[in-house]
C-alpha cells in the first residue's frame, strides 16, 4: 500500500530574526540594507540568522479510494490537514547593489541575499481519511485515519530583494525525512462496537522533496540599522513524500496484537 503525501501548503506567518539580537555574531566589514549619508552610520547590521515560524493548510492529493462516507468517494492524502513550520535561514551568498542615480541622498547599497539555506522541522497532522462503508450484513464499518509527521528537511533559497525596507521574493528547493510521530486507524463496527480496534502503522522512514515560493515584507526596518527585526511573510510550498506500507500492527481492546498485511486483511475494503 502506497500513501502519497502531496500537498499545497499556504503558510502566513514569519518571525524573523536576526538584525539586531544577532548582529554581534556578524562578521566584520559586512553591510545589510546601508544608506551612505553624513549622517547615516558606516556599517548596517547584517542579517545573520532567521528564525521562521508559519502555519497553513494543505490540500492533498490523493490517488487511493479508501472508501465511502455516505455516497461520496473519499480519496485521503496525509498532506491534507494542518502544517506548522519552524525553520532557520542562514544566508550564505550576499550581494549588495549600489544604487547610484540616488542623488538626493547619497550612495546607497541594497542588499540581495543571493542564497540561502534553510533547515526546518514542524509537525504536519491530517485527520481527513474517515470513511463510513456499508457491509452486506447491513452493519456499518467505520474508519479514522489519523497522521503526524515531524519533517527534517534541508534546502536552498534564492531570494531577490526589492530595495531597503521593500519586500522581498524568493524561491527555494530541498529535501528531507518524515519522522512519523502518529499513524493509526481506529475501526469500529456499528453491531459490534465493542470489538473495536486500531491499526498501528510503522513504514519505513519515509523522504519527501518540496518546492516553495514565498513573499517576504519587512515590518520593523529601521534606516540606521539597515535591516527589519520582524517580518511577515506568505509561501506556497508542494511536497511530495511517499509512505509505502507493508504491514502494520492490529492491537485489540484487550491490548493484543497481530501483525497483518494490508492484502490480506479482510477489513480492508478498497485497497
């Protein structure tokens, strides 16, 4: 059984950090969004480290029929359902552009943060698999599917930025592991509740690869420091991951269990 975990993910949410609480660790001779006047400082405070934290939602998209809620097909993906993200941004490329037509102050330099990495983690949870299937002794089975997953992911963005104390855009790509903190299906039988059970689901280490665009507005920026401490930002991100399934265990109200594949298990309506 394969499970694809595919999703949009629109987060709007940024905290990033990094002008002035870091500016010590910046190394010297750097510049970050510097405006050269009589009575601007020589040196800015560069950006050394961002903290990012978002949330949203995905949209999965989802090849496999689990069954039926009602008269609707219900086709799950573990992407569906809520994302939060925490990530650290570490540029590694500046460039700066000196803007010379700016004769009504003076020389100015805008930084572009040509590359950057980024390491994230967060925890993606989907609750959308519930399925309510008719069985030919007229009883109902029910089935919860419930996901967690914790991404470790590493990638790169390019950012382009639109001028000191403008917005900036960037794009970005990269890669990692899903370390599976919940997956289970909680079955029930409408003649027999009391015989319900779960299935507890352990795949191999799953690894996804994501694409992302995001647009980045400063929010604090201040001129004599030449950078913003607090940011907002919105991105629109696509993972793809794969969990393929080879067993998992079946654990009863008693608290026993039994290992069984998904091709042999006769609950299994529609794989």
């Amino acid at each position: 059984m394969r499970i694809a975990h595919r999703y949009w993910l629109l987060a709007s949410l940024l905290l990033a950090l990094g002008a002035n609480a870091l500016s010590a660790l910046a190394p010297a001779g750097a510049f970050a969004q510097d405006v050269f006047d009589d009575a601007a400082p020589l040196e800015g405070l560069p950006t050394v480290i961002s903290v990012k934290m978002g949330a949203g939602w995905g949209i999965g998209r989802a090849r496999q029929l689990y069954g039926y809620n009602g008269t609707s097909e219900v086709y799950w993906s573990t992407g569906e359902g809520v994302k939060l993200n925490l990530a650290l941004d570490i540029p590694i490329m500046p460039i700066e552009v000196v803007n010379t037509d700016s004769f009504d102050v003076g020389l100015a330099k805008t930084p572009i943060v040509a590359l950057e990495l980024e390491a994230g983690t967060g925890y993606h949870l989907s609750t959308g698999g519930t399925t309510n299937d008719p069985l030919p002794n007229g009883s109902f089975q029910s089935t919860k599917r419930s996901t967690g997953f914790v991404p470790i992911t590493l990638g790169l963005n390019a950012r382009s930025s639109f001028g000191a104390g403008m917005p900036s855009v960037y794009v970005g790509a990269g890669g990692g592991v899903y370390l599976v903190a919940l997956y289970q299906e909680e079955v029930t039988n409408s003649l027999s509740p009391d015989n319900a059970y779960k299935r507890m689901v352990t795949p191999p280490l799953p690894f996804g690869l994501y694409g992302a665009i995001g647009l980045e507005f400063p929010l604090a920026y201040s001129p004599d420091d030449g950078n913003s401490f607090f940011d907002l930002y919105t991105e629109l991100r696509l993972t793809e991951m794969s969990s393929y399934v080879y067993s998992y265990q079946v654990v009863d109200k008693n608290g026993g269990t039994t290992t069984v594949s998904p091709k042999l298990d006769p609950d299994q309506l529609y794989l």
